[in-house]
C-alpha cells in the first residue's frame, strides 16, 4: 500500500528451526529485493514458523517467472517449507454469492468501487434473483441459480464451470443462504469466506439471532470464516461483538447485527485480498 | 447514590396495562414521597412491564413497615405486580464463595473496603483452604469447607446453616470451582450470581479458555449470571470480550481472562446490590 | 417499526414535575391512543424532564391535523413543554452534502435503497463534480456547488433555495470538507448532522488522523453532531473508537477511520430518523 | 513466561538496514542461546528498527556478566544500537505514588500478591496518610511526604533518596494528585508510569470527568502514558474507553472511569514489567 512499485509477496509457513528468518531475508536482499513488509511468527508449542514478506522487484535480478521454482528449489524443499508466491500488479479475482440481503454486498461493491481494494470481481452468483438490480447499479455481471434439492448438484456444477470461465480465485459468500456441497468446497479450499452471524462457536446453524434473544445475552457478535465441509467450524478470520440489552427486541438485533456482519465480513475480505492470512490446524494466523 | 436521605426502593413487574406507570408514581407523590429515580420497561411481546422506583422517605407518610402492606393490598393484587421493596439503610448481606483463585476475590473487597459498595461481606466460604489469608488481610471471616462426593450433601448443609446464621441475602461465586447442588440452589433463587470464563453460550462446562484456543477464536468473552440448576445456563446478567489474537497462548488467554471475569463480575454484583436487576423468563432486565 | 398503523411521535423536554408522565399518557390513553413506544429521562440536577411517546392513530378520536393544537393548548403551555410531534407516514426529507469521499455516501445510500431507513434522499450537493457517478447509480439528482472565498455566500444562498424548494428537513455532512457559514446553519439548527474523523474534543479541525498519529494514541475515534457556528462543539450524538497500534501508518488510520466514521455517521442519523433524538444545552438525550 | 529456564532480554531500536535482525539472532544462535521470544518492528517512514528478543541462557556460552558489554563491542556501535539488556530473574523494583484513592493501588496489590507480575514492590509513597492502612494489609511499607509548595523541593529530595536506597527502578502514579517537579523526573526518564482519567488529547489536567460530563461525550477514556515534564503530554502506553450516555451523572462516570483506569494503567504497567516497551520519538512500541 506504501509503494508503488511492483512487488511480490511470500507467504510460507514451515517447522520451526534457527535462522530460517534469516535465511529468507537473505535470499531477499542478496538478490537486490528491497523488503516493504516483514512479519513473522512462531508457534512455540506446534513449533511452527510463518511469516510473510514483500518486496520491490525492481532490482531483483531473478525473473519473476522463475522466482517459485528458485525459491522452491533453493529453500522450500529443504527446510520443508509451505509457501504461495503473489505479485502485487496480479489483482485477485473474487466472486460474490448472494442471496436476497443487500448490506454485506453493498459494503463490498462500495470498497471496490471506490479503489480501497486491490480486487477485480468479475462476478456475482445468486440464489435468487432479487440482488440483479444492485450488481447492475455497479456494471457487475449477476448469474441466477435458484437452488433445489433435486438440482443442487447440477446448479453447483454450472456455478464452478462460471468460475473457472472467469478465473475466480476465491469466494466471499454474502450472507448466502444456502449450505454448499461439501464436493463444491473441494474446489476452493481456505478459498471461500463466509459470514455468520452469530459470536460462534455460539449459535451455530440457522436464526442466530432469535436464539441469541431466546438466551438473553448481552452481546451479539459475527464471525468471518474460511468454509470448510463442517458447517459454521472452519478456520476463523475475524469476530466482533455489539452490545444490546433487555429493550433490543429480534428486530433490533437483526438490525445492529447488520453492521457488525458487514464491517466483520469486509476486514476480513481485505486482509485476504492482501494475502496477509495463513490457515494452519483450522485456525488463522492473520498478520497486521 | 446521589441521595443520602434514606429511600424505598421499588422493583416490579406486572401484566402491561394502560396506566400502570401513572399508578404507581401517584402512589409515591401523593403520600409524601420524592422521587429520586423511576426507570420502567415494557416488554411488549410477552406485554409485561418492569419498573424500579427509589422515593425519599422524609416526608413520606406510610410509615416504611407498612409500605409493602399498603402497596400490596391497594395495587399489587389488582395489577397482579410481583414487586420487591428495598430501603437504602438496610444493606444487602453478601457471601464470597471462592476456591484457589484470587483476582475476583481482591476485586470485590477492594470495592467493598473502599465503600463503592453499600453491602455487608461478613462472610467468605471456601473448598480450599488457599484465600484464607487474603479473607484476613480483610478482617472477613473464612470458612473451610473440603467438598468431596461424599461429603458435599453434608458440606452444604453446614454452609447452608452458616448462611442463614449470617443473614446472608446473597451468594457470590468468585470463580469457586465446584457446582453446588440443585438443592442448594433453591435456597438462593436468583440470588447466587457467578462469573463464567466465557462469552456463553458458547464453550459452557470446564476449561472454556483451552476449547477457545483450540477453536482458534479472534475474541473471548467472560459471563456473569444469575445461578440455575442447569449448569451455566441461568439468566446472564452482564458480558464482555477481550480481543485476542494468534500470538496469544492458553496462558494469555487465562492472563487476559482474568481482567475481564473480575470486572464482568463485579459489575454484575454492583447492579445486583443496587437493586436493579429484575428476572423474568430466564433473562434479565438491568436497569441503568 | 413494530407497528404497521399510522403512529404518532411526540418528542418534548420541560422542566421536571411530579405527574407530568402522568399527564401526558393520560392524554394518549383517554383519547384512544394505543402507546407502542414510551421512553423518558429525567436530568435531576437541571430539573429537566424529556420523553418520547409513540402510539397507533386508528382509533385515536383527535384529528391528526389537531393534535399538536390541542396538546400545546391543554398541557405545553400549562407546563412549558418544548415539543414537536411528527407522524409515522410523514417520511423525513434529507440532503447529503458529499465532497470527494464516498464511504459515507455509500453507506447511507444503501440503507436507504435497501429501505433500511424510512426516509427521503431526493437531493445531493457536492462541492466537488467527483460523487455525480455515485448519485447516478442510486437515481439522485445530484447539485455542483463549487465554492469559493469569494462565491460562498451566493453559492450557499442558492443550496438554501434548493434546499427549500425540495422541503429538506435536515442535511447530513458526509464529509463535506467545507464549513457552511454561521448564516446558513441558522436555517438548520439541530439539523445538520455532520461526521468528525477523531474522537472529540481530541484533534479539532483539520487532519485529524495525522494529528492522532503524532501524538500515539492507541484508540482512534469518529464523532457524530449536530453542527453549530462553533467548529467540532456542537451536541455530540454518537461516538466510537477502534484500536490502532505502533504497526499503523497515517494510511492505515485513515483506512480503519473509514470504517468508523461511516458507521458512527449512520447510527446518527438512524437515531434522527427515528426521531429518538433530543438536544438541551449542547448535549443530546438519545433514546433506545 | 512460558519458560523456567533464566532468560536474557534484549530491547533495542537502530536505523534500519537490511540484515539487522539476522545479525542479532545470529549472535544469540551461534552462541547457543534458544530463543523463547522474538519480535521486531520496522517504522519504514523514520526507518527505524525496533526488537525485542528473549533466549535461554543454560548453554549460552557468554557468562551473564559479559553480555552487555560483548553485544555493545560487536555490534551496538556498528549498527549504532541503542539497547537495553535485562536477565528474567532481576526482578524490576517499583514504587507506588498513591494520594488518597485506592482502586488503583488495590488492583496492582492484588496482581503483586498473586504472582501475575514479575516485579518487587517494596514501597508506596504518599502525599496523603489516607492508604497507609491499605499497605499495612500487603505488608508494603509505607512513606507518608506532605507537598506544600513550600517543602516540595525539600520533599522530592527525600522521596529521591528513598527510592535510590530501595534501588526503585521505576514509578507508578496510582492516581497521584500531586504534578511531580520536573526535575524529579529527570532522575526517572521514561519509567514513570502515569494514569490519566481521560482519553488523551481530550481533557488533559484537572477534573476530565467534569470536563467530559460538560461536553456531552458518549465515552470517556483512561490514558496509561510516560511522564515528561510536558502535563499530559509523554508516550502513550495504552488506552482504552467505556460506553456512557445521558443518563449517566458525572458520579457515574467517575465510577465506571475508575475500571477503566486500574485496568488500563495495570495493562501498562504489566507491559513495561515485562520489558516489552520501547519509547521512540514521544512514542511508544508496545510488543505482544
């Protein structure tokens, strides 16, 4: 965000062992990269190390297209390294799954339309069709699959096919009301971002907020989590909470509830988009 | 509080009704009382309205043993009010229960020594003799009661004795590591407040810090409510969260927790001595 | 919002008496007013009374175009109320004055097409060609003022003739970095609400994030109020704050304020809406 | 705190250059420290490196007493370093100033006795005879100096004296209501620990809660900072807020802010006791 130059981005996790920072730095900064961002950490109990690091290509003398195949040659296989390689002027690609709520949308299409997010997104996906007049309003193609149980399977497969077509590299599901397979995730592991609304592990499953005023807390919450096949129980990228009291009735916290959904769900779009989250044993390592 | 002349104190609830406010405010003007806080509440689903009322006594002329007779038999029957009257010279008698942790414990007395609150601790009961010294620093006598499977029916009925012996109106459980019978508990409905170490309803039962970190969780929460015979799930009474991040160990989870538990609990205690917390349909109404 | 029929809303601050609650639901009540709403607060050390009371118009035997003649005859004038009485069906009308930020025009204008809010946008003003697009997407009219030194006060005399000419009831600043003169908000006081980027009284005026970051504060904030002819002191209505760290640069506040500000912006101007809004010596009683 | 073992730390900032932190894990690795902490932080606009780094010294081959001085040959003076050496079993001594309140001084007592802080206290100074019962219940002692303007040279000079015999490293300000001369303060640099009652800049000086309440804020603050000899004004450790509204009388907000305060300058000073701050600039580094 500092820089205007182009840029590449290592994030890599691996077993913990001295001086594998230095290492990486090493090859960084021999190599003519000037670094813009360096965070690491160490999971002192799974001995793990993760780190992320970016810089200016401009005087890096390996070629871009072969910065993988040295790093992973030189380093990755040795010290049993997990890593991605991103460039900054290669926008990721989203798409966005919607269902008939408009806030966590709009929340969205505003970031991207007003440049906050180095994104492109190509592509709206939909269950209904009540959100086409809003993907029109920002000049984004909407593509309508009304799901049942008998087409599911075959929806989905069209669904996937359009993403392929577009080269969606991940999903951000906006409060989309409709579970995905579990053969459809297979295709966009740690790659599809959800928003529940609920402080979870609290309130899994369905109405979230009508069992929130059933139990009479105190606070609500909402989650964004990268989906996997258990329902509500992948890794988690970002929570936050709103206080209510005993005069908030459902509709007040399906309201409030709002705003936290939107803000909780776009932090943690931004933080993938910035390629700035790590999943490791279903959790998140997101850097700042 | 912002009075120092004595005052009653009114908390009740009723079936809605048109007037009911009006009612009760021209009970208290017209025989002499001056009105130092009214709050009220409608709940206008299940049509129940709650309201605390605080009136000075000076000039009040229902002498104050007669206050509840006379409220009773003109109104409460009518309206069909559950209410409870309270006066401010009459401080509520409070029990500590507390096992080897102290950061509640020092919370509450620091409160109580310094006279932030109007309440009477004459007494701490324990299942471990480790809080003894600290319950003398503060003058409060320590009563050490061992709990095993055999012995805890017994064990109650001693502390249950101990209890009424000490005119004790309510029960503290200051992160106190044992669950007390559900015949203990009816001598203390809504009476017994404890503090849970998590944002309930999720991670309820023992060890909510490890299952949060094992659930990778971006914020942990702490729960103070009122105690039923089902285990954590009585009416909550306050919440509040603390953000934690990967970096943070089940060590820091436990560090961090503390501050938050001591401070959700003591909050919770503040409201319950001032006579602002009213029960109904296992949830709360708290009163600012 | 719980209710479907026409409602009454009546906003009013008077000095503090016994039995003027009494008073004004026996209004409501003997008239066949079916209150849905009632909330009210009392300043004891100014002795000043405030309340909002909302009810169903159905079966209410005053005339709608009465009511407020009525009330100010029986009881405003006995009484020295300072009230104003609006109607459910009679939609607020409010202009967004916008310069070259879209985060909080997006913000509310989704809430507004989503119908999120009940209200009127008919109208845009910028001082600044770059929000013309943004307007067009939501099908507003949007209005070039350019402003000068030496224009102002013809530029502003005409947005007033706009203003008129469309029955704006209030104008919402949604960083409009341009301050309106002391003659033009004498047409709107207690109706212009605008959004300050800082936590005030901290950082007054100009760039307040590099102000903030300067001095290392680790929490930034947003204000929202009621705008005065003194710069930033007018009655504040909401404020939040979010954590920052030494890891964020001027750009990383300005990106997390952001987020605040239009958040802060629209529970303001929910609450205006809503009309749960009142103000008394340059401070606001915000109802629930 | 995760390890037994004795430990060295290592704070430090220089100008950054590439390969700063390789050297210094480097100089711990090879000579057979294990590092239990690591953490750094680059300010990439001043570029300044700042770290912090925490290893194991049972097979570090450098004996204890020559780190310091090996660290500052090889590398402090190159790389122009400027570094603090602490062992974790030197426990840091601080003193408590404490004028006549107590919530504070109970809080940091209570972590004292409990073992949550790492740190020796063996003395509490006062302008005031108010807390000496308060250190008689910790077993503290207690030093009683009354400031006039007349004898506040004179008693500076004894408190000075005090706290070099008890070899006090640094001071907390447990809501001292006594400015310290700034003088004084050039004797303790950046280990002054201060607690403000408001959220700095807003309210510097006398009676913020006042102040606050008069404003018409909807949250008040607590500011942790260093002392300088500028009121109000030194390196901000940690800040934190509370929700108020307008039904709260400054009692109240005097109320909750002593929460606040005793949380935030405990936070503080927990941090400062575990050698995680840095100050740079009138600013502060706080690690994880």
């Amino acid at each position: 965000m500092q820089t205007e130059s182009k840029t590449a981005i290592l994030l890599m996790h691996c077993p913990d062992k001295q001086g594998i920072l230095a290492v990486v730095t090493d090859f960084i900064n021999k190599n003519g990269g000037n670094i813009v961002y360096l965070d690491q950490y160490v999971d002192r109990t799974e001995k793990i190390f993760f780190m992320r690091a970016e810089w200016e290509l401009n005087d890096f003398i390996i070629p871009d297209e072969k910065i993988e195949e040295y790093f992973a040659t030189l380093y990755a296989q040795k010290y049993n390294m997990d890593f991605k390689l991103y460039f900054s002027n290669q926008l990721p690609r989203m798409a966005i799954f919607v269902s008939k709520m408009s806030h966590c949308l709009y929340d969205m299409l505003a970031r991207y339309t007003s440049n906050e997010w180095k994104v492109e997104i190509p592509l709206i996906i939909s269950n209904h069709p009540d959100m086409q007049e809003t993907a029109k309003r920002f000049n984004i193609e909407y593509h309508y699959f009304p799901i049942t149980k008998e087409n599911k399977q075959e929806q989905e497969a069209k669904e996937l096919e359009l993403l392929k077509k577009y080269n969606i590299n991940f999903i951000v599901l906006a409060r989309y009301m409709q579970v995905l397979s579990a053969d459809f995730i297979t295709h966009y592991e740690q790659k599809i971002i959800n928003i529940h609304h609920s402080f979870l592990p609290a309130f899994v499953g369905a109405k979230p907020y009508h069992a929130a005023f059933e139990r009479g807390v105190k606070l609500i919450g909402a989650t964004s989590h990268y989906v996997t096949s258990d329902l509500d129980a992948g890794p988690i990228i970002e929570q936050d909470i709103v206080r209510i009291s005993h005069k908030d009735t459902i509709e007040n916290l399906i309201a409030k509830g709002r705003d936290l959904e939107k803000i909780v769900l776009s932090r943690a779009v931004g933080k993938h988009i910035e390629r700035k989250i790590l999943t490791y044993k279903n959790k998140t390592v997101v850097f700042n």
